[in-house]
C-alpha cells in the first residue's frame, strides 16, 4: 500500500487505522492467519465497546434565522437543538441552556441491555448536578444515609438550610430524544422505568417524560408497555397537519375533490346521513374530533387538518421542538 493510502485510512479513522497496522506487522513476523485474527479480534472488541459505552448528548437550544446568499435575513426563527459541548458547530455561538427544571437527552445508539445501567447513571446524575433535591433530605437522621451517597452536612439542620438556599430549579420534566434509537429490548425499558422512579424520587414529585422521534411502532409498543407515554400531561400540544397539500388542492366544486373528500370521510369512519337538504358528519374517532375542533379549525383555512401522531399517546411527540415545548410549559405549573 502506498503512503498515501495509508494517510487516507488515518484521516477516515484514526482507530481502524491502528488495528490495520497492527495485524500487517503481526503478518509480517508471523503468518497471514495470524494477522487476520489480530484484525478482526481488535474489531470485535471496538465493537463491543462501542455498544457498552455508547454516546450520548445533553442538549441545548441554538436560535437559528436564515440568511441568504446577499445577506438578506428570513424574519422567521427556529429553535435547533445542539449539544452542550458545542461538538461540531462554531464554538462562539449561544447555546442555552434548556428551560428551568427541564432536561434534554440525545439517544445516539441502541437502548439495550450492555448500556443500559450507564445511561440510566448519566442521566440522574446529571438531573442531581442541575437541579435540586424536592426535599432537604429522604432520611430522618445521618445513620440512615447509605455510606456511598457522597459527602453531606453532619446536621440535619444545615442540609434544610442548604436545601432552602439552592438557586437551581426543581426537575419538572425529562425530554429524550430517540431520533438514534433502532431498538429497544426490556433492560432498557426497565432502565428507564428505574431512571423515573429514581428522579421522581428524588424532585419529590412526579416527573413527566416526553419522547420524541420514535423510530419503529415496536419500540413505541415497549414504551408503552413500560407506563410511558398515557397520562395527563400539564400542558397538551397536538401535533397536526394538511389532510392535502395546498398545491394539490382542487377547487372545491370539481369531481375530483367530491371523490376525494368521500374517500376522506370513509377512511376517518365518517358517514353521511341525509336530512332533508342538510348533511350531517358523524365522526366516530374522538381523538380526530377533538383536535379538529381545538386546534385544526384556528389555523387552516387552506384545507383540514389531522393529528400526525395518536393523540392518546399525549407524551410521544412527533420532533424534539414539540416535546420541548410541551415539558416547558409543564415546568411552569
């Protein structure tokens, strides 16, 4: 190989580029066989090592407004959810931090059994670094307190002094990102059913969970099973969109859109019923009634407007922008 393809295999990956020149020497001194186990051992082991230490991010918010080529700035703002630690964006930019009393998590692998413990640990003890405890204490004396919880006051009375003066917010809500989650197992489930108990616990309260992006019917299916996503949240947002786009859109007394809003009305369970000269809609899903009722008929008069997601899953979420707002608003009751 030469130089210069060995320079672009460093620059791909710094790491497979270690393991190919260690089994070419190990193939030099020894057999070709020898190489290869070398090679393909060090690539399982990484492997390994990558599913059972898996990336994560907490994330923050970036306002972001388009500009256009000439400098001309588009008036509309968006909200963009990026890592904390600035990784792989201009290190000068503001990054805020998420609304008080709310955390944002970014899955970037499979939630399963080699990882679960460690991500359980790194998001309580990050919900324990940024917010404060619901109460001064769990335990009515010191002796009670297990011996690895870490240093505390020797007095009950300064723990509720401290406790009192902590400026950080109380953990209202938890948002996870699970745009990166392929697959879910029960440990993983489990885990988070641990994280909740943990943190509701620990803010002394119920702490609601908001999941967002949810890949695969099958790994909605597990949430559910595990107690997520049914509720009552503090605060509902419905995600909906145009039943038809407006550029499709046929004007409203051709042929084409009266078979159209028959097939329409069929498929929602709708059904006509003749009344003299009226027509009455009955809708048997209240779900699609409800927020086309609330929300569907305020801002639309392109055309209708549906659910995009079932509305009795009101913690599943279609993005992270709606999960966010939805736990912000929870944070402020």
């Amino acid at each position: 190989m030469p130089p210069k393809q060995a320079l672009r295999f460093w620059r791909i990956s710094p790491l497979e580029f270690i393991i190919f020149l260690a089994s070419v020497i190990v193939t030099v001194f020894t057999t070709l066989e020898d190489g290869i186990y070398v090679s393909v051992g060090a690539s399982i082991v990484v492997l390994l090592y990558r599913i059972a230490r898996p990336r994560g991010e907490f994330l923050g918010r970036v306002r972001v407004q388009a500009v256009e080529q000439h400098g001309n700035s588009q008036s509309k703002i968006r909200s963009a959810y990026v890592p904390l630690g600035r990784k792989n964006m201009n290190p000068y930019i503001h990054v805020e931090d998420p609304p008080p009393g709310v955390l944002i998590y970014r899955f970037e692998e499979s939630f399963t059994y080699p990882n679960a413990s460690i991500i359980n640990d790194r998001i309580v003890d990050h919900a324990k670094a940024k917010t404060r405890s619901g109460r001064a204490t769990q335990y009515n004396k010191l002796g009670d307190r297990p011996w690895n919880e870490g240093y505390v006051p020797r007095s009950m009375a300064k723990i509720a002094h401290n406790n009192e003066n902590d400026p950080r917010p109380l953990l209202r809500a938890v948002v996870y990102d699970f745009g990166g989650v392929s697959n879910i197992d029960s440990t993983g489930v489990q885990s988070l059913v641990d994280t909740r108990q943990q943190l509701d616990r620990y803010a002394d309260r119920q702490v609601e969970f908001h999941f967002a992006q949810i890949l695969s019917p099958w790994i909605k299916r597990a949430l559910v099973a595990g107690g997520f996503g049914t509720g009552n949240p503090s605060h509902r947002v419905i995600e909906v969109a145009s039943v038809v786009p407006v550029s499709d859109a046929v004007p409203p007394d051709s042929r084409d859109e009266e078979d159209f809003q028959r097939r329409r009305r069929k498929s929602l369970g709708v059904r006509d019923v003749e009344a003299g000269d009226l027509t009455i809609e009955q809708i048997s899903s209240n779900a699609v009634d409800e927020s086309r009722h609330d929300i569907g008929r305020k801002g639309s008069t392109d055309s209708d407007v549906l659910p995009v997601v079932e509305t009795n899953y009101p913690f599943f979420h279609l993005d992270l922008d709606d999960a966010v707002r939805s736990a912000e608003r929870a944070a402020l009751v």
